[in-house]
C-alpha cells in the first residue's frame, strides 16, 4: 500500500512539472513572460440569463458597442465593501502552483482597501465617493459610487427592469439607501445591463407595479 501511495505522489508531481512545462512554453511561444497588465476592448452583447421576473419576458439582450478596460496586476489596489476584504486578501494570498505569475513572483502582498461606511477618492479636477449600502438582499457586500459635481451614481449588478416588469428588490433597496445618503444625482449608471438613465426615467421603472 504504502509503494502505491509512493507511486501516486510521483505521478501527481510529474503531471504538476509537466504542466507547468506546457504553461511556460504556451507564454514563451505567445511573448508573455514577465507581463504585469493586459488592456481588453471589443464590441459584443450581454444578456441576463434567467433574470426576467416574468415568464413572458424572454433573453434580455443590450448590445456593447465600445469595451476597454485596462488591469495592472502588479500595482492594482483593490477597494471594496469592508465585507469582501477578508476573503479577496487570503484568495490573493495563496499560493499559485500551477505556473509563476507576475503577482507570485514579485512576493508583493495584496493592496485591498475595505469601505466600512464611506470612501472618498479623487483630485483635484474630479472625486467620487464609495458608500456601502444596507439591507440589499442581492449582497451584504456591496458599495455604490456617487460623483457629487456631476450627480452621477453608479451601482454595479443592480439591474433596471425592462418597461412594464417589476422593479427587484435589489433597485427598490437602492433608492433607500439613497434616501438615507441624501445622494442627489441625476443619471444612474449601472453595468447590468450597462447602461445611463435619468433620474426620473429611473423612478419611474422602480414605482412599476408587481
């Protein structure tokens, strides 16, 4: 029994040292080693799979016409809800085994900011306030970003419901919140389905009846 363990352990190791093999040769081959940020843009759609709240309302589609987002892996710091910090801390933290990326190769330890109450960020020519938000039964962990001079506010995975279907409990949990920051904006930002609403417009899909 104890050969067959043995046995095992050499195989399981082998098939580690070979895919890392695999690993490295694929980031040589593609010019990738050593790399510290990767900037994504395109075009495409994104759909709600299963999120309409009435039968009657089928696959929710928005189209994308221009994507960019650029992640700086060696020097990002990560804000979010004081509630997510833990967790993002010791993901990051763990070692990788499979291949040596960037991250797990500088030996540098997460930056991760946690947002208790209130968060302000910003300049001289612009700043933005993070707030966590209470009672949204979607998350405990969720924060809302508001631009002040340009009432601007944001929420990420709060979605608006399409005309004539009911509002979530998510939005209706929002516009407390709101109430309660005393938030004056007059466009909603959100990423699902990643798109810009006046504030009246935005009453109005939340007062829809059930």
């Amino acid at each position: 029994m104890t050969a067959v363990f043995l046995a095992v352990l050499a195989c399981h190791a082998a098939a580690a040292e070979d895919a890392r093999d695999v690993v490295d040769e694929a980031a040589r081959a593609m010019g990738v080693n050593g790399l510290t940020s990767i900037a994504l843009a395109g075009t495409g759609a994104y759909g709600d799979i299963g999120q309409s709240r009435r039968i009657s309302f089928g696959f929710a589609s928005t189209a994308i016409g221009n994507f960019t987002r650029t992640i700086d892996f060696a020097h990002s710091t990560i804000v979010t809800d004081d509630q997510n910090r833990y967790f993002i801390e010791q993901a990051l933290s763990e070692p990788r085994t499979l291949v040596g990326d960037s991250l797990a190769q500088s030996k540098k330890k997460p930056k991760v900011i946690g947002v208790e109450e209130m968060l302000v960020l910003g300049d001289a020519s612009v700043s933005a306030e993070l707030h966590h938000l209470l009672k949204v039964d979607h998350s405990d962990g969720m924060l809302v970003a508001y631009l002040p001079d340009e009432k601007i506010l944001f929420a990420a995975d709060i979605d608006v419901p399409a005309p004539g279907q009911p509002p979530g409990q998510a939005l209706l949990s929002l516009f407390r919140n709101v109430d309660r920051l005393k938030l004056e904006f007059d466009q909603y930002v959100t990423s699902r389905p990643g798109q810009a609403l006046p504030r009246a417009e935005l009453v109005k899909l939340a007062q829809e009846p059930h």
